[in-house]
C-alpha cells in the first residue's frame, strides 16, 4: 500500500514540487494551503492532488484537517512542514506582529502539525517528518531576526524528536535550502539579487523547487530509516558562517 503523505504549504512554490514529487515516487499526496484559493485550486486541477485549507498555526484547526485527511487519504505516515511566511524588518523597529505572525506559521505550526501524526507513527512503527527550514536558520540574514530565528527553531525541533522516534522508526529530519527561484525569492529587487546574493552562491545560480523536493523524497522513503536528525543543505555551495 502506498503511504500518505501531507505537505503543508503545498500547493504552491517548493511545496507545490515537494507534493508533485511524493506524488511521482507512489505516495498518496494531500496538501494543504492557508489562503490562495485560486493557486490551490489550479494545482489540485493540475494534479489531482487534493488541497486542504487550515491554518498551521492554529491547533485545533491542525487536529480538525488532518482528522478530515486520514479520513478521506488514509493514516499519516509522511508530514512535511513546509509552510512558511516572511515579515522582514530590523529588529528595532520590528513589531510584537511581525514577530508572533512568523514564530506562529513557521515554528509554532512544528508542533501543531506534528503532534497530530506523532502518536500513529509510533503506534505503526513507521514515520517520517521532513522539516523545511532555510539557510537563514543555519547563518542568520539581516532584516530577518524572527524568520532566522524560526528557522534555527526548526532545526532543533527535529533533533530532539528525532532522538525520541529513531526506537520506532519514526525518523525527523530537516532540509535547509538556499536561496531557490519561488515567489518569495523573486520579490527580492533584481539589483540586490544580481550584485549580493548571486555573487554568494557558488554555482551561480539559484536553485530549483525540484531540487529540494528530491531530497525530501529521499528522507521519505523506507530506505532512509537510518537517516534521523540531519541537516541537508540545498544551496549550491554558499557559506553559511
């Protein structure tokens, strides 16, 4: 039987391409979105992947959709918590918003999500949790003290429960791209992509949602159990010191 994965944030950007993938590797796909009905829609039209909309960062609603996914999908064996937002501004002139709005979708949703699944993972003796935390969160980036910090958060997240899970095959991993051509990338002014963070990257260029998603195929797979509490960076070489 094949395995029932869900992939927040995943009807658009990487996670579009992370359900696309697990979707291609044999696993039955939902994922879920927080507000773009017409994204949504569209790739669910796309790829009849099923797309379900909560926000992460809400408890029960996490308990509510994913009930509803193991319903209509099937029992959790894959959870990728890929959902992300940005509200960048410098520290000192950041606000009590800015702040709790990132550390909710990004860090709080870690537990929102997780802990729903958790318990029938171990109970199966079979799971795996794919964290999608940034280079922000291994090096820091200026402007971005609250998406660093959630992202540095994610990946101790994963190492303790990696720790509590590895007895029942349960592993928790965590992937740390670099800077990866999506809407949120290209937000970023042209001028300060071509002079300051293309010159960082090794390989010249930006990478590909593809290339993240393969990697969480991998750490999806029966065959990567003895892969738990890893970092696995996708950012074509840059430093992260």
């Amino acid at each position: 039987m094949s395995r029932v994965a869900i992939v927040t944030g995943g009807t658009r950007g990487i996670g579009a391409a992370i359900s696309r993938a697990l979707q291609a590797s044999g696993a039955r796909v939902a994922a879920t979105y927080a507000g773009n009905d017409e994204a949504a829609a569209k790739f669910t039209a796309e790829s009849g992947i099923p797309a379900y909309k909560w926000d992460v960062g809400d408890f029960n609603a996490c308990a509510a959709g994913v009930a509803r996914v193991e319903k209509e999908v099937g029992p959790v064996d894959i959870l990728v918590n890929n959902a992300g937002i940005t509200r960048d501004g410098f520290l000192h002139k950041m606000t009590p918003e800015q702040w709790s709005s990132v550390i909710r979708t990004n860090l709080d949703s870690l537990f929102n999500m997780t802990r729903q699944v958790i318990e029938g993972m171990r109970a199966r003796s079979f799971g795996r949790v794919v964290v999608i935390s940034s280079i922000n969160g291994q090096k820091g980036q200026l402007g971005q003290a609250n998406y660093s910090a959630s992202k540095a958060g994610d990946i101790g997240f994963v190492k303790a429960l990696a720790l509590e899970g590895a007895a029942k095959n349960v592993t928790a991993n965590a992937i740390c791209p670099g800077y990866i051509g999506t809407e949120m990338v290209a937000a970023i002014d042209e001028t300060i992509l071509k002079t300051r963070i293309l010159p960082q990257i090794p390989a010249g260029r930006l990478g590909l949602p593809e290339e993240v998603a393969r990697c969480v195929v991998f750490l999806a797979s029966d065959e990567a159990g003895f892969v738990t509490g890893s970092t696995i960076s996708v950012n074509g070489g840059q430093h992260m010191a």
